[in-house]
C-alpha cells in the first residue's frame, strides 16, 4: 500500500487511519469472534468441544457472569492453546459484551477490528 508519507513518520496514526489492528489486537479479536461463535454453536464442533462453560462447586454471585473455565497449564506453550487464551480472554470482556445475542451487536458499539477489545480503555464503559 502507498501512502506517500516521508519515511520518517511514525507507522502507528496511518495503520488507525487504515483502521489496522496491531497483530496482537488482530489475534485477540479473532479469538473473541471464534469463542463467540463456539458458545452458540456456529463454529466446527471441534472448537465447540473447546469451549466450556464455568460452573462454580459453590454458590457465586459471579455464577452467572457467562464466564468460560480456564484450565492451568505448566507451559507458556500451553497457555497459548485455543481453550486457555479464548477463556481468558472471554473472561476479561466486560459483562454487557459477553451477554449480546449477535455479533452484529459488537459492530454497532464499535467492538470490531478497528479496535483492540482488551486494551481499549474505554472498553469499560460499554
């Protein structure tokens, strides 16, 4: 892509001007989407299978926070598996994001790829 900025400038204002995610966001965001999917089963079964709800041994108030169970891992090669960074990740999310019925909903508050769910601090305030 030409941008025809002097070389000198800085990339981070013309990548949020093209709305381009850092990487990071990109992945974290693409996770999101694919739990999302998972928990209301529109993705492949073996994602489904991924997926587990958190349900507390006691009574919680958090107990219906629509939270996703993270199971421990011994490596940083484990924490980097679908089922431990998508349940973190989902876990992480405000309670109003995780209780929407249609990804549609994320678009319209502006939960989409121009924005980095998880680092954006107004995250909070939806």
């Amino acid at each position: 892509m030409i941008t025809r900025s002097p070389r000198s400038d800085s990339a981070t204002p013309l990548l949020r001007e093209l709305h381009w995610l850092p990487i990071v966001c990109r992945v974290d965001f693409k996770l999101l989407v694919f739990t999302y999917k998972a928990m209301h089963n529109d993705a492949p079964v073996y994602l489904c299978e991924l997926v587990c709800p958190y349900q507390p041994t006691r009574t919680l108030r958090s107990a219906n926070n629509n939270m996703l169970q993270v199971n421990g891992t011994r490596t940083k090669a484990g924490d980097c598996s679908f089922a431990v960074a998508a349940a973190s990740l989902w876990n992480n999310l405000p309670t109003v994001i995780k209780t929407w019925d249609n990804l549609t909903s994320w678009w319209k508050v502006g939960l989409k790829p121009g924005r980095c769910p998880i680092t954006d601090s107004d995250s909070d305030s939806l």
